[in-house]
C-alpha cells in the first residue's frame, strides 16, 4: 500500500463509521499492518492509505523489536486524564518532528478485527499514539496541533525538503 503524504486531500477528510467487520476489512488491515511495518510506524490510519472509513492500527511494542498489533475500529474516547507532551513523527509527513501536547490518559471503546467491542485504558505512548490516530481519522494532522510560530517554522520546512 502506499501513504499517502501531506497534501493528499484524503489526509483531510472526515472518515466514515465502517459498517461491516468482515473478510475484506480483516484483509485491508493486513496489509496495512505490513505497509506500517515497513515503514517503521508506530500507527497508521485508514485515511493515510486513502480509505475514508474509521479506523486505524498501531504497534507500540516494536520499540522493544517485537510485534504486538492493535486495531481499532469506529473508536470513541470515552474519558480523559492529565496533559503529557511528546515528540510526535507521522509516516504522511515524513521526516519532521516535534513536540505535541496530549491528554496523558484515556479510556477508549472500540472494535475489534473479530467485530467485538472492547473498552481499554491507555496512558503514556500508547496514549499519545491512539490520539494521533484517531486525529488522523477527523482530517487533522499532528502540525494543526503546534503553536502558531511553530507551524510557521514548519512550512518553511516543509517547502525546502518536499519541493515538488
Ligand atoms: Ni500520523
């Protein structure tokens, strides 16, 4: 599959609740996961592969080399907790990082890759990880989120290193 990288209009769209759980989404999923692995992401969501629909995946455990795959489908932040701030990458703006305030802890509800719902505690990466995704899939990027004069410095940047 391929990311798509900033610019892209589907990295902007609001995505739609997936309907239906089945074959081909699990199918989609897969390769999606190889797709985020190869590029050594730590999460991908479906608008960053053009699939306008809810939901996204993340590993935070390759860190420690090792494979622990997290899917999320037609998630819901249910609760929030504290304020924690981290350097934040994303595979549709390649190369460029910057710190990012996020809530520290959340108690999230989604669904499964088998359609069954699930309710989870996140804090720390993981935490951070799931707000950038779930971010994704309201159209907003991680640079919407900087200071003002950060964003400025960021498009400078952006021009010099992704001249088309
Ligand atoms: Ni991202």
């Amino acid at each position: 599959m391929e990311i798509l990288i900033l610019g892209h209009s589907a990295l902007r769209e609001k995505a739609k609740p997936v309907e239906n759980i089945d074959g081909e989404l699990k199918q989609i999923i897969d390769k999606m996961a190889e797709t985020m692995y190869k590029a050594k992401g730590l999460g991908l969501a479906a608008n960053q592969v053009g699939i306008l629909k809810r939901f996204f995946i993340m590993d935070i455990s390759q860190r420690e080399g090792e494979r622990e795959l997290e899917v999320y489908i037609n998630p819901e932040i249910l609760s929030v907790e504290g304020e924690t701030v981290y350097e934040e990458g994303c595979l549709s703006i390649p190369g460029y990082y910057a710190p990012v305030k996020r809530y520290a802890k959340l108690y999230v509800k989604a669904y499964d890759i088998n359609g069954n719902p699930f309710e989870k505690e996140l804090e720390g990466i993981s935490a951070v990880a799931f707000q950038h995704e779930y971010d994704h899939l309201d159209g907003i990027l991680f640079i919407d989120r900087l200071s003002p004069l950060k964003k400025q410095l960021f498009k400078r940047w952006w021009k010099k290193h992704h001249k088309k």
